[in-house]
C-alpha cells in the first residue's frame, strides 16, 4: 500500500468539509475519486498534500504517517500534484517550465524522468519547446503541469480534473497518455467530475458525497451498479 488515508475530517476554518475519509491506493493503481462539483474531491487531496490539514485522522504514505506535514515536505518524499487551476509560469519557454520541476527521485524508483521522456508521454511538447508557457492552448497546458511534475519523479500522482475545460479530442489524447503513464509503473489518484473519462482509466473507484465516501469498489462493480451511477454520477 503506497498510500492509506484513514478517516480524515477536514475544515476551512468554521466550515467543515471532510467528514470521516477513508481511501487507499495500492503501487501501480490508477484510483479514480469521483463526485459532482462541491463534495470534497479536491479537499481531500489537499488535505493527503499537507496544504490544509486535517483535523483528525491520519494520511499515511508508503508506511510512514505524513499527516499535517508541510507540502514540501510531502512532495519531497515523492507525491506530485498537479492542482486543478494549471500554474505554468506564462513567461518561461515549454522547456524550462519543463526543467523547473526537476528535482532528484526519492527513492531508488525507475529510472529519472528527463525532458526526452515527457516527451515520449506528451509528443506536442516537443514541438513547442521554445514557445511561451502562456502562447499554450489549455490541453497543452495541462500536458505541460503534469510533464512538470514527473520531472521530479514522484512514486504517487495526484491529478486533480485533469480534463476539466478540455475539448473531446484533447481529452481522448489525455486519456491516451495517462493511459501511457499507468503502463510505465505510475501510481496515480485521479480526481475527475468526468467519470467516463476517470473510470476508462482507472482500476477502482471512491465516489464522494458531502464529504463522504459513498461507495468503493472496483470499476466494473461501479458500471454494474445503475443505481450509484445515477444518484452520484447521473450516468
Ligand atoms: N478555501 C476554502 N475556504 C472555504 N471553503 C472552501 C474552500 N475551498 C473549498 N471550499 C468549499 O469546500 C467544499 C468542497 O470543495 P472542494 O473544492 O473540495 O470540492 P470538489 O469536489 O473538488 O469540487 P469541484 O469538482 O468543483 O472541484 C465546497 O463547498 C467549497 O465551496
Ligand atoms: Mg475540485
């Protein structure tokens, strides 16, 4: 188990949001962790990244209990979070937003992500290496954060809506590429509104409502429960 969160209740001062979360991810799961606007999906993985702590519960990644630690401290011992809103910096080049995620491995993981090997996963980066973070379109934004975030070679992904304002057919290419990154060894939590786009990537899914886990389970048990799907996912 690379990463167990156990009960977490978590507020923004006087407003309580996380009432009782309880998730694990397991090395070389994709976990997807669904839910309509509003339920907490993005306050629990704050809450794993120590950039709001948890009140009570514990967040335990690859045996050793992190909660409430400081996010650098967390990503440094190998969490990579790629936050909804995609801070690239406007004024630097592909590239050197690129290189300003490059930080040493925290493990003896596989082998080091370079610039060749983002490009591998995203191929339209490489053409673009010299262009202005800000001249790039929102899929190639995205692609760009995440290529920066494996640039410092994290063991654990957490991807928060990805797909969020994204066109169809960037959204297909996305799912291709973390498709691509799951093939490679890559754990990832990925937090979708887009459950189609989620769960065609993922092993097992947690739907949360109100700061609850409603269901857990593994994708097929999902598609094969019309109920669930209707009341939390309206699929
Ligand atoms: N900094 C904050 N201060 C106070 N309340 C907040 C803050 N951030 C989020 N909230 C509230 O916490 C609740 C859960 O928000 P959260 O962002 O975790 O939901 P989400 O599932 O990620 O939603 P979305 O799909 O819209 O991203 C919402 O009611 C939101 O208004
Ligand atoms: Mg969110």
């Amino acid at each position: 188990m690379i990463l167990e969160v156990n009960d977490i209740y978590t507020s923004y001062g006087l407003s309580q949001i996380l009432f009782g979360i309880s998730l694990n991810v397991d090395e070389g799961e994709c976990v997807a962790l669904l839910g309509r606007n509003g339920v907490g999906k993005t306050t629990t993985l704050r809450s794993i990244m120590g950039l709001t702590a948890p009140k009570s519960g514990t967040v335990v990644y690859k045996g050793s209990d992190i909660t409430g630690n400081a996010a650098f401290r967390v990503a440094k011992m190998g969490v990579g979070f790629v936050p909804e809103e995609r801070r690239i910096f406007p004024d630097l080049s592909v590239r050197e937003n690129l290189e300003t995620g490059r930080k040493p491995a925290a493990g003896p993981n596989g082998k080091e992500w370079t610039i060749e090997r983002v490009h591998e996963i995203f191929p339209i980066l490489e053409g673009l290496g010299d262009r202005k973070g800000g001249h790039l379109s929102g899929g190639e934004q995205q692609m760009l954060t995440v290529g920066r975030t494996l640039m410092g070679n994290p063991d654990l992904l957490l991807l928060d809506e990805p797909s969020e304002g994204l066109a169809p057919l960037v959204v297909r290419d996305l799912s291709q590429q973390i498709a691509r990154l799951k093939d490679e060894g890559m754990t990832i939590l990925l937090c979708e509104q887009n459950a189609k786009f989620a769960t065609g990537l993922s092993d097992r899914a947690y739907i949360l409502e109100k700061g609850q886990v409603r269901f857990a389970g593994s994708i097929d048990e999902l598609q094969g429960n019309e109920e669930i799907r209707q009341q939390y996912l309206g699929l």
